[in-house]
C-alpha cells in the first residue's frame, strides 16, 4: 500500500512554483485512533456498471425471452445499481442447448492440456483486473472492501489456477480410471461470495470438461456478468460457459431442466430439500452445499489472543453471511470470563460502516430480506432469556447495517443456538469436558464446519476424528485453500468442492476401481 | 507535550553529572551489596520455576499464524489526511531520538538534543520528541542541554547491549547514569538467565535494577530477536513487568533483528493482560529497524487496537529510532503542502 500514488489537496501557496512553503497547519488534529481515521474509500472510477444487463449465452449476451427484469441493488445505500434480466425456462432451455451443442460438438473432446490454457488464462484475467473485481463485489453485495480484495478475488483466481493444473491430468488423478466428463451442468449461487462461487464451480466443472449454465444469485449478479467478459477475452468458446441471471424461479428452471446432466447447488438447506426431491429417480447428479451452525470450540490451554481473533473471524466475517461461519461458540468454563472479556474488548474496536472504506470491518447486511431475518432471530434471542452485548457503534443511516452481536447464557434449545442465523451474531455456550464439548458441537442437524483451539495436538486430532462436520480448522477458521476439498454432512448437504475430491462430481470414472 | 510528573524532574544542571564522589561511592557499595544476594539466589536454584510475583498472572501460549495475521491485518489500516497528521505528530511525540555508537561525542548530542527540542526549525508546531537516548558517559552533556526543557535523557546501562558484565558493576553503571542526570534507564534482560530456565534470576536482576535507577523510569529491554519464539516474548514480558519495569521495550537495535509489528503486538497482548490483573499500566517501546513514517503508524494502530488511547501517549508509548525523525518530517511537510521537500531540507 505505497502512499506515492495518492494525491493530496495542496495548500494555495504550495501550487506555485517557488513560492515560500507556508507554515503547517498542525493544529486542530483529532486525536490518533480508530475512532478518528479519516475515511479511505476505494475509488470506484475503475467499475463501469451498465444500466441493465442480458443473459450470457452460446457467447453473446442476449436479451431474456421471459422480457423480465429486476433491479440489483447496493446493500449499503439502497440505490439501484442496474437492472439484470429474469430468464424464465425458455431462456434456460436457451442456455441448456447452447452448452449442450458446445458439449457435444467440441469441448468433450478438447484435450485436458487446452482446456488447462482457457481456465490459467480467465486466472491471469481476474488476477490483472482484480480491483475492479473486488470493487464491483463490494458495491453489488455490501461485503467490506478489503474482504473482496484480499479474500475473494485472490480465491477466485486461486481456483482457476489449482483446476487448470489437473485438467490434463485426471487420468493419473485416479488410479486405473479413465476419467470422463459428465455433460451439462446447472449450477445455482448464492449471494455471499458471488464470484467466489462461481469461480468454485465452473473451474472444476470447466476443467473435468463438461460445459456449464450458471445462475447467479437474485441479488448480486453483476460481478458474474462482469466474468463474461473476462470469459470472452480468454477466447473461451461459446456455449461452454452460459450465464442465466434471474430469481429463484429462474434457478428452479435450471435445476430441473432435463437436458443438465449434474446439478450442483450452494444455498439454503430449504431450498437444496427441494431440489433433492426435484431430482429424486432422474439418475441425474447432485451436490449440495447447504447451511451450517459451526461449533468454534475453545480449550483452556489455546492461545487466548488469537482464540479472540479467530472468533472474530469465524462468525463477523462478511457479516456472518457465510455458511460455515463459527455462530456458535463452545468454551471451556474455566476460561469463558477471560475468553468473553477479550471478546467483547475486540468487539469494541470493529469498524462497522461503509463497504467500500479500506478500513471497514463490517459491511453491509446484503439485503433487506436478510436483515430482517437476522433482527427477528436476536429479537427472539432476547425474549428467551440470553444476556446481549452490542459495542456503541454509530451505524450508517442509509442501507442494511446490523451491529456484530453477542449473546451469552445461550442455552442449546434457545433458537438463537439451533437455527442458522447468518449474520453477526454469536452465541456462547460452555462446556466442562471434551467429552461434552463433541456432545454439543454434534447437537445440530447441521455438519459444515467446526473450529478447534487448544495448543495442544493430540487433542486437536482427538476431537476432529469426532466432529461431525465436514472441515474441521485447528487453530484457525474460515480458511480456505483450493486444494481442500470444502463441503458437509446431514442437512449442510454432500459432495465436496476443491482438491482431488472436488472432481469427483463433474466425473464418470470408468474402470474406476474405487 | 505533557511536563514531566514533577517528583521526577531534573534538578539544575550544577548538582547532576559525574562530580558528585561521595554519593556515587555510597550508591555502588550499597548496590554492590544487593548484587551479592542476587547472584547467591541465581545460584539458590529453582531452576525453570517461576518467581512467585508471576504465580497468577496470565501467561497465555501465543499462536505465531494467528498473530503475524493480525499484525499484518493491523499493517493494512489506511492512514489518510488527518488521521494521518495526528500519527505522524503523535510518532514526534513519542520519539526516543536514539543514538549508541562507539564514536558518539559531546558535539553530536548537543546537535541531537537541539533537533530533539525543535525536530523542524521552520515550523514551530513540530512539537519536540520525548527523550534523547545516549550511552551513559554521554549523559552528563544531554542533561546540560536539555535541562528546564521537557525533554528528558535516556540512558543505556546495565552492560548494554548484551548485559552479561558482573552483575554489580550492572548496577552501579545504573546508579551512576541516574545520577548524573538520566530520567530514564534501559536496561537489556538477562537472556543468558531466562533462556537457561534461571527466571528467579532474571526477575531478581530486573528488581535490582528497578530500585539502582531510583526514581529514573526502567525500561527493559527484552532483545526479542534472541528469545526464539512469541510464546518466550510473552513470559519475558511478563517477567520484567512483574519485576517493576515502567516500560518493557523490543530491542537493543544492536542485532539482526530488532522489532517487527508481531512481537510489537505480541508484547501489547501481555502489557493488556499484565494492566487487567495487576491494575498498573506498563508502557511499550519499539526500537531498531523503524526507519519509515508509515511503520511509526503501524505501531500506532497496533497500539491504538491493542491498548486503545491511553497508551498513546510518550508516558507509555516509546518509539526509539535514530534516523525515523526525518522521513517523518518529510511526511508531515507534505502533508501541509501536498508536495515532498527536498530531503536536504531536514536538518541533520
């Protein structure tokens, strides 16, 4: 972050050349602190949004045959930002032939090694235009700008990057399997890590060598239009990626359509319910990557500033908006009051406010919707008795904004411990044992993710061979790497995304001796 | 600018220096003395064991991951206009301009000392830094200059750098800078003690000193470069502060690796933990390597998110550098006028 390039408004006198420098103004400074940094937004001059947008198919964008259209709209401030079309199903089946053609005609066929080039070329592109990327998800999602530029983008390119590197290599990825691509796939996104979803499921499925119809999330499609571009730029071939923006019908259309071949679906566990029983006895593939209540458990012995950190990180990370955040937090009784202490302390210190300010640590709540399912879920935390810390910070007056929450004397059966709240909010909840630490992280119906702190081994491998969830962090939360297969058990869904494990899906393995 | 407390204020410059013999005498005897005892429970044993002053207070393991995440996250604050102005007046104010040099001479701390009470002759709101921090045979002159003027005198002592001579001639080089003027001393840790496991040594020694620097504030310096690890960082942290030290500091500055914004933040966690249990307030002095204005406000917010702004202050906050001052001054004059002087336009 060089300060060279930054340009200052200069004092009358300093514009001439020559002239006497005049006296600094040193007075009246506020005092040094977090209270006081002088806002830094991200310019946002790179980002060119359109007024409205059609869908991406066989190459071209094109208008929607369904003639609907929505707004997509900046969480922060309530303005609309465009308008993107609704495909209805005949856009959708639009999309499906498109990929099928493109399937069929020459991308089953493309060897590996080719298909590797297209997929390090789109990583080269979203790496070189990263910022606009990375501003353009702040603007359309609400989530704080540094998150976009140091976590999503650099992700998303990651997983370009890893998945070209076994696209010419599947054959040896499995041993005495021939590795073949399933066909078409319909994938369905959410809206918390929009291009960071997308870039999870088309690098794998692009790579193994089928060809896609994507459908973005209602409320933040423009980051995956803006991909399109880069899709063309990398000379992609038309129809092996389509774009179909729209609502939850639109994603509805694209799951059951009869010509996708393998669905895979990242969102609510109500909806990936849905979808199961939509394609129960079709023989068609599916993977689901639904929601989550991420014990983060906490030993007396683990490093009690960096416990603090990672709590942090675990469930205020974009909001909470995520689906394996650490919204429960299990601690040990004999350290909770230390634990809480520092938290809270922590708490104090988040910067929550404008997305696009380099120095936010919270953003925006996505969307009305989700805000208002997030103040019900605390409003009932209240009523039911468990004790709430919120830090005194002033909150924006436009756009959705939910303050980082605690709540403590959390009981298990209270909603705020069962149901997936995903938003700032934590609960905490003690335990005694680690016999009673693994009886409660398992007591959910959910199994994503779970979070272990102790500076001590053996009880790290202890405990993970008893989570039930399918990524267990030690000593860490809400890391991600592309060569780590990410994905649950029970109602946080199956299939894994990332690593060896993550091409499973988009395979027929023949001769597979597995 | 605060004035120094006044229980700790100089007196006039006739009655400090080194002409007072028969104070000195009395002064080295008497620590002399002291010192024979902490040898003996050096020796006594309690090898690896704690001193019992630490029984109690919270030494909790660090995660190195976690921690140089934090910093790094820290290092990403965006300082801009204002807030930017506040750090870099904020940095001048908390300055040790430093130097420890074999060749430091009468004629270069006088010119250190005048640059330390006025950093930017053209610019009277520039306030002046905290303290100028110099061997101990070059005590008596800053004390000269910069007596009656709210800058004080730092000294290094105790065998600095590596704080190994015997441990009552440690004392009385102690006894001695404060005598002939120093507000405050800096003292390095035993690393050959805690290392080897002898704490009680170690904290003796610190306590030792504590009381040979009389009313002199003790800083003591861990050498973090040597310890090895943060979790080591941290118990020295939390020994010395147990042992009285007024400030516990990174670095002598003197070896490869003087302070980086994790062991900085790593020794703030321990000062947090040290004011929750035991009430006092022990302030922080990074040193070696700080050359850049924007690393003197990366301190500053780890401090500021670490400590918050009680500790932004020169009463509990120090950045000891030599050559820092001037990029900070360039920093300061371009933000008044939107351009870089030219760097010849500091005074050296």
């Amino acid at each position: 972050m060089s300060d060279t390039g930054e340009h200052l408004p200069a004092s009358p006198a300093g514009d001439v050349p020559g002239a006497e420098v005049p006296e600094r103004v040193l007075a009246d400074l506020p005092e040094f602190g977090p209270a006081s940094y002088a806002p830094a937004p991200e310019g946002t001059d790179l980002v060119h949004i359109a007024e409205d947008y059609g869908l991406f198919i066989g190459g071209e964008m094109v208008p929607a045959r369904s003639d609907r259209a929505a707004p997509t709209v900046n969480p922060a401030t309530g303005e609309t930002l465009a308008t993107f079309a609704v495909g209805g199903a005949e856009d959708v089946d639009r999309a499906v032939l498109a990929a099928r053609e493109a399937y069929e005609s020459h991308w089953r066929d493309t060897p590996g090694s080719v298909r590797a080039r297209y997929l390090y070329r789109v990583a080269r592109l979203l790496q070189e235009r990263s910022r606009e990327f990375a501003v353009l998800e702040t603007l359309d999602g609400g989530k704080p700008i540094k998150e976009s530029r140091d976590v999503d983008l650099p992700l998303a390119a990651a997983h370009f990057f890893h998945h070209a590197g076994w696209a010419d290599k599947l054959d040896y990825a499995f041993a005495g399997a021939e590795a073949h691509p399933v066909g078409v796939v319909g994938q369905v996104i959410p809206w918390n890590f929009p291009l960071l979803m997308a870039a999870w499921k088309l690098a794998p499925a692009l790579a193994a060598g089928n060809t896609v119809v994507l459908k973005p999330a209602e409320t933040t499609p423009l980051t995956a239009l803006l991909l399109t571009e880069v899709l063309r730029d990398a000379d992609l071939p038309p129809g092996v990626v389509n774009i179909v923006t729209g609502d939850g019908t639109t994603g509805a259309a694209t799951v059951a359509h009869p010509g996708v071949d393998k669905v895979a679906f990242t969102g609510s566990t109500t909806v990936g319910k849905e979808i199961q029983r939509t394609l129960a006895g079709t023989g068609r593939r599916l993977t689901l990557e639904l929601g989550g209540k991420a014990a983060n458990i906490i030993f007396e012995d683990a490093a009690l500033d960096q416990v603090t950190e990672g709590i942090v990180g675990g469930i205020y990370f974009n909001q909470g908006q995520v689906c394996c955040a650490g919204s429960r937090l299990l601690v040990q009784e004999s350290v909770a009051d230390a634990v809480i202490s520092k938290l809270r302390r922590r708490m104090d210190t988040l910067l929550v406010g404008d997305p696009l300010d380099k120095n936010t640590d919270i953003g925006a709540i996505n969307s009305a919707v989700q805000l208002r399912k997030i103040t019900e879920l605390v409003e009932s935390g209240v009523r039911q008795g468990a004790e709430l810390y919120q830090p005194s910070c002033a909150l924006p007056e436009r756009g959705w904004f939910f303050p980082p929450t605690l709540f403590c004397d959390v009981s298990p059966s209270h909603r705020i411990a069962r149901e997936e709240i995903f938003g700032p909010v934590l609960s905490v909840l003690t335990f005694r044992t680690a016999d009673e630490a693994v009886e409660k992280a398992n007591n959910t119906p959910y199994g994503l993710s779970a979070g272990i702190w102790t500076e001590k081994g053996s009880r790290i491998l202890w405990m993970a061979e008893r989570m039930q969830a399918g990524v267990v962090w030690a000593n860490t939360f809400n890391r991600f790497d592309p060569a780590s297969p990410f994905g649950g058990y029970r109602e946080s869904g199956f299939g894994r995304e990332g690593g060896r494990q993550g091409l499973l899906p988009y395979l027929h393995l023949q001769g597979a001796q597995l | 600018m605060t004035a120094k407390p006044a229980g700790r204020r100089r007196g006039p410059v006739s009655t400090v220096g080194i002409g007072t013999a028969g104070s000195r005498v009395w002064h080295v005897n008497t620590v002399a003395m002291r010192a024979a005892s902490v040898e003996v429970s050096g020796r006594a044993g309690e090898h690896g064991a704690l001193p019992e002053a630490l029984v109690g207070l919270p030494i909790t393991p660090t995660d190195a991951v976690g921690l140089t995440e934090r910093a790094a996250a820290l290092a990403k604050r965006s300082i801009k206009t204002t807030a930017k102005g506040a750090a870099l007046t904020l940095a001048v104010r908390c300055m040790d301009l430093t130097t420890l040099e074999g060749v430091d001479t009468p004629g270069k701390v006088l010119s250190l000392c005048a640059k330390a009470l006025r950093p930017e002759p053209t610019d009277p709101a520039v306030p002046p830094v905290a303290a100028v921090c110099v061997y101990p045979e070059l005590v008596g002159v800053a004390a000269g200059a910069l007596a009656g003027t709210p800058v004080r005198v730092a000294s290094v002592a105790g065998s600095f750098p590596a704080g190994l001579g015997p441990i009552g001639v440690r004392l009385a080089e102690i006894a001695d800078a404060t005598s002939a003027g120093a507000d405050e001393i800096d003292i390095v840790l035993n690393r050959s003690a805690f290392l080897a496991g002898r704490y009680r040594q170690a904290f003796d020694e610190v306590a030792a000193s504590k009381e040979a620097a009389g009313h002199a504030h003790l800083k003591v310096i861990l050498e973090t470069g040597e310890l090895g690890s943060y979790d080591a960082v941290r118990k020295a942290s939390m020994l010395a502060m147990a042992a009285g030290a007024d400030f516990i500091k990174t670095s002598t500055g003197k070896i490869g690796t003087s302070a980086t914004l994790p062991v900085a933040l790593c020794m703030a966690e321990a000062i947090r933990d040290f004011a929750d249990a035991d009430g006092r307030a022990v302030g922080l002095k990074v040193a070696g390597g700080i050359r850049t204005a924007k690393q003197s406000w990366q301190y500053l917010v780890v401090m500021a998110e670490t400590l918050g702004p009680q500790w932004l202050h020169p009463d509990l906050f120090r950045i000891g550098a030599s050559s820092l001052l001037n990029d900070v001054l360039l920093q300061l004059d371009r933000l008044g006028t939107g351009r870089y002087p030219r760097p010849d336009k500091t005074v050296v």
